[in-house]
C-alpha cells in the first residue's frame, strides 16, 4: 500500500501523544492483536463443516456483518470461491424471503453472529429461518463467552464460537466474526491477517505508514470542525461494500460526546465508488462547501486485460483516443484526472491510497489501516472510539413498544 | 404519501417567493411536465422488441442510469417481472466481466443511453460490447436530438429515441431515460407517472403537499449553514438505489458555487437503510455535531406476511416479545423507535414520509416529491440547480491523459 498526503500538518506534540496513547491502548483493546492470532482452531472448525454444504448465510447486522460482507464481495469477483455467502442482516419481509429464495436451506450453513447475544434482528430472524430448518448441524453461534447465545447453544446442542476479548464489532472483521464465514467460502484469511499485519508492524515500529498516519490522523483531529465530512472515493466496484463498513467504523466509533466536555462532536464518513460518482457526488466536492476531505483509493493493476476495441465510429472520432487502452488503464486514469482537478482547487484536503491488487492481502492492509486511523482520531478529538451508548435509547423504546406499554 | 414534519418555520415570504419561481420555471425546465406526458410511443417501441430478448442492459452512467436502476430495484423484489434488467455503468473492468458473465448476450438488448452523445464511460463499455455482438437490432440510443450517438446511430441503422427537451440527466427517470428500460421490463410506467402526477398537482393546485414542500425547503434553504447533511434513512431494502438517485440529485443540484455571491454552498446527501443502519450511522447521528436533518421514509404495508414463529429460546426468554408479530410490523416498529429516540433529543430536524405499499405509484410519488423539493432548495439557497460545471475540469485532463499529452 502507497499513501500519499496531499496536506501538511505540523503538531508533532499531538502526533507524539497520539502514538503514545494507542500504544498504550494495545493492552485493553483487542483488535490490535488479532493480525497475530493462530487460525489453526478456525481452520480446523471449518473442516468440520460437511462439504456437501453449498452456501453459507451470516446471521448477523452491523459489525457482525459488513466487516465479512466487505472482503467477501472485494475477493468474489476476482477468485472462484466453492461457496456462496449471504447476510441476513435485515428485519424486511422482502429482503428475507427474497434471500430465502435464492438458498437451498438443506446445504446452507447458517452463522448466527450476536457479540451481546440478543440481538433483535439477529434472533427475529433466526427463530424464523429455525422454524423451516430446526437441525442443529446447520447453525453455529459466535458470540461472546457466556452471553445467552451460548447458553441456549448448550441446551440445543449447537456448536459456539466465541469472540475474542475486548473485540468492538466495528472491530472484529479479523476475529472469528468475519474470518469463520469467510474461511468457509474459501478466502485466503492468513493473507488477509498478513495484510494487517504489515500494516500494524510499519506502524508500531515506525515504517512509513506511522509517519503517514500520524499526519493524517492529526490533520483531521485537527480540522474537524472544518473538514468534518471524509469521503472515501475508491475506483472500483468491488469496494463498494469496504465503503459501508468504513461508514460504521467511522461513524459510529467517532460520533460521539467528547469526553471531557459536553460538545456533540464527529466526522462523517461518505462512501463514493468511481467513476460512477464522478456522475453524481463529484460536482458537490468541487463547487460546494469545503467541508470535504477526499480519499482516493486505487487498484494498481486488476489483473483483468480487457480492452476498448480499435473502432472508429462516425461522428464519434474524437472517442478514438479510448481505443486499445485497456479498461484498467482507463479507470486508473480517470481517477488521476479527478485528482488533478480537485488538486487545482482550494481548500480541499486530499490524499491517495494505492494497493497492488485485488487480493487478501491487500483488503486486510486497508481494513487495518482504517481501523488504526479511526483509532488515532477517535483519540485525538477526545471521544471513546469503542463504545455506542447513542443507539441505546431507541432499543429501550422498541422494547416497551413489543411489550406492548 | 403522508409527510409530517417535526419542525416549524414561519418565513412565509421566502415561502411565496420559491413557490413563485418554480411556477415560473415550469416554462423552461423539462421535468415538470412529464408527468402528463403520453406514453403511447414509448409503449409502440417496447413492443416492437423481440419476445425473445430475455434481458434488457442499460449501458449507462449518473444521470442515465441511477433513475431506472432506483424504480426496478423497488419494484423487483414484488413482482414477477418478464425481463431482467443489467446496469453497465462502470469502466471498471471486473465489474464488466462479471455483469457480462450473468447475461445471454444473443438474448438482451442494449440500451444505450446517453443525453450528450459521448459519455466517455458510456462509449467505452458500449464498443466494447459492440465488438462482441455487432448486431444493429440489439441496440436502441437514447440521446438528445441531433447528438453525435444520433448522427452515428443512422449510419449504422441502430434506432434512436429522444430525451424530451430541457429535461436534465438528474431528472430524467420519468422521460425515455428510465421508462423506456423500465417498460420493457414489465414495469407499470403509466402508475408510475400517475404518482408522481398526484404530488405534482397536490403542490401545483394547493394540496397539503404544497405547505408541507414550501416549509420543509424554506428550512432547509434558511438553516443550511447548520443542517447541511440530509439524511434519508429508509426503512427497506428495497429502497436503497433509491437513495443512491437521492444522492445525486441532491449532491449534484446543490452543490454549487451561488449565483450571486462566490460562496461555495451545498447540502450534502446521506442515504441511509433501516434497520441496518442502526447499527452503523445512527450513534453519529444520536450523539454527534449537530449538522445533519433526517427524513424518516417507511412502507406503510410490505403486503408480506412472514411473522416471527412463537418459539421460547431457553435463557432468550426476554425476546419472546417478538414472537407472533409479523416481520413488516417490526421494522415498523424499529422505525418509530429511532423516531422516538431522535425526537428526544435537541436540534436533529426530523421529517416522516410514509408510503402505502412498494408499487410503481408510490416510487412515483416519492421520486416527484424528491425532484420538487431539490428545485425549491436550489431557489432558495441561490443556486442553479440544473448544471453541473464542476466536473468538466476532470473531464478535460482525463482527455489530455488519453491524447498523452
């Protein structure tokens, strides 16, 4: 991964206690040790799983789904998988018999994934998917050790697997939550910790992302009350779903009340694939208000050697300058011209992220990346990065509604 | 469609003064009259394709494409459509393959949509394709009058259809642009029409929606240097490429240098999905600063009548609340819960829009009533809401990096 900064920043004291302060941070939060884990015991729990199952469906909604769903869908395109994966991850009738429909249930296997272990949504469509398909062999639970999940699991006999401590769900796509189901559809998950690996060494032990990071996450610390919208504009379909993970990291890790003060704070995080949104959110970047940082992501080379044809049609001769580049050329370099255009403006922070390829390797680099960026902002405008007491009081108002007060 | 809104502004000046000027513009801006257009010759046209074209494949960007693209995937999952519709929308090369992977070419039609006539992403993916199936009566044009694709279209005897005039990209779901693809996939465009004809008279002819339109942009248009993110968090599924329409509408209207000052202004859209995004965006919204509005869009009836079964989970005893209700009941429920929770809170303007059921007429509703409220803002905040020069400067060095200049 390359990451170029497009912006200075000099407070070296706030990058220097930034630093300190994740250090320190390693002891009692878990996600940073999981490019380390042994996955020898996942590995060997997949292999449990009877090859005559087909698909397999994640139970799950927000952290327990989109970290999974986002490697799954960048990998898919690119690599032939033995099994489906699906996410339920919503409670409307029509997502769910649609998705129903597309699954023979008898070989599908079913992850029920609830860090808390009562998840609405999870649990409503868990005791439905049960009620057509009650064998225990086809469901495992992950969870939190002793959480209701897993004591119900013992009583019915189905298999658990536990999160790691101290593992946030925004956080946990390199736990159990996201590698069992992707391991299961046959994603390489040692490259994917390899990439967060490489990533997590060049910081902790001062490569150049530390530098990178450190500037970047200050600058945005920083300007948050000016810059406080970041969106990410990634040149490539199949970043789609890495884009809506972002959006709850952020988002919910960073939307906060500060600690030591009653200010509402927060960055809000867009998701923009291009060039399609050159046609769409582009026009806002570069007219609208400069409340907009920019991040462009690129794929280097997609492996993929399509390419325009050598034909000239009349009328249209000045499109021959598209003939024979390949369609991996020409994404690449629309991208370096919406680059360029917005270089030319004022006031727009920008950076660029390339990665070689679509590969493991390459989505674990960028998830740990942005999973140390959330981190150091969060610490840097004063919040807790890990917790999510705001989306509390709706759960406790659907409670008393199902209960009928 | 019901629309209630749970804040107040009174400046019934600004109010007059908007409603004034978009009766004014009706005169030169295209998309107010569609409504009332008669659809006899689009329906002629449908029926002069091949019974055997399984699939239809718009081969389009932006403007071309987010339109039809939000009515079929709403539409889709309820009713048994003849036809399958394909979105080529992207130069990325992955994305190209893996869509052609999906489809019979020998089978589908491609329509090729362009308003200008040389949409670079456009005809890059269509010589592509051209070159693959070089069949004249496999394509249809969809462009300006007298645009380089139709001048090119009779040299090749390829059949054109006209965008209506002064009808914009971004409002051109309800011209040739989105009913043409969305006729030919079994869509009711006439219904279609019907909705959007309803709000279009309830505002014009001193319906309740008219109030309801002119206080809701008056505020928006007032309060945009505070609120300048707008959320549409909608509680389906079904409603997702919807808000990808919203967001370039929105983003792309408003997102604009004034037009009598050399301020940058711009709202910026967010679309949300429930209950998904509960999990992910909400706390930012709950805790965090105090920039952003959020309109609320629920189904009033999914018309599906999957229920959570009445099963007790030994140690899950406290969600037996669920039991018995029907699925559509408790995203409802998830729905007015957040509502609740929101409405406790201080300064997050909020907005319900409820539609009857997922039908042609109420997407119809929903899409005019979004179309008339980003024109009244545009008014409002001094803008020209229906260019979009921003994104010429990237189009220009994109030409100079293809001619290797």
């Amino acid at each position: 991964m390359i990451n170029k900064l497009y912006f200075t920043t000099t407070n070296e004291e706030a990058q220097k206690n930034a630093f300190d302060a994740i250090e320190e941070e390693q002891s009692s939060i878990g996600y940073y040790d999981l490019p380390e884990q042994n996955i020898s015991s996942i590995l060997d729990y997949c292999d449990t799983i009877s090859l005559t199952v087909e698909a397999i469906a994640v139970i799950g909604i927000g952290g327990s789904s989109l970290g999974a769903k986002a490697v799954y869908e960048f990998i898919k395109p690119v690599k032939d998988l033995p099994r489906k994966l699906y996410f339920f991850e919503s409670t409307d009738p029509i997502n769910i018999t649609n998705l129903l429909s597309k699954l023979d249930i008898k070989k599908t296997h079913f992850l029920v994934i609830s860090k808390s272990g009562n998840t609405v949504e999870t649990f409503s469509i868990y005791k439905y998917i049960y009620s057509l398909h009650n064998d225990p062999f086809a469901y495992t639970f992950i969870t939190d050790p002793g959480s209701p999940l897993e004591q119900y699991a013992k009583e019915v006999n189905i298999s658990v697997l536990h999160l790691p401590e101290n593992v946030g769900g925004r956080f946990s796509v390199l736990s159990t939550v996201g590698l069992v189901p992707l391991a299961l559809c046959g994603i390489d998950i040692q490259s994917l910790l390899s990439g967060a690996k490489t990533i997590k060494e060049s910081f902790f032990e001062h490569g150049y992302i530390q530098d990178t990071l450190l500037k970047k996450a200050t600058y945005y610390a920083k300007n948050h009350a000016q810059y406080h919208i970041n969106c990410i504009f990634a040149y490539s379909e199949t970043l789609k779903y890495f884009c809506e993970w972002y959006v709850q990291l952020w988002g919910e890790s960073l939307g906060k009340l500060q600690r030591h003060s009653a200010f509402h704070v927060g960055l809000t995080p867009v998701g923009l694939i291009g060039p399609k949104d050159q046609h769409s959110f582009l026009q806002l970047i570069m007219e609208g208000t400069r409340d907009k940082s920019v991040t462009f992501i690129k794929i280097e080379d997609f492996h993929d050697s399509i390419r325009i044809p050598d034909i000239s049609l009349a009328h249209l001769e000045s499109l021959d300058i598209l003939n024979n580049k390949t369609f991996s050329q020409l994404i690449n370099m629309q991208c370096d011209s919406v680059i360029e255009a917005l270089l030319e403006q004022e006031s727009i922070p920008l950076d660029t992220i390339s990665i070689p390829s679509i590969s493991e390797y390459d989505i674990g680099s960028l998830i740990y990346y942005y999973e140390l960026l959330t981190s150091l902002v969060g610490e840097l405008i004063d919040v807790n990065t890990y917790n999510q007491p705001g989306v509390e009081a709706g759960k406790i108002i659907l409670k008393k509604k199902l209960q009928g007060i």
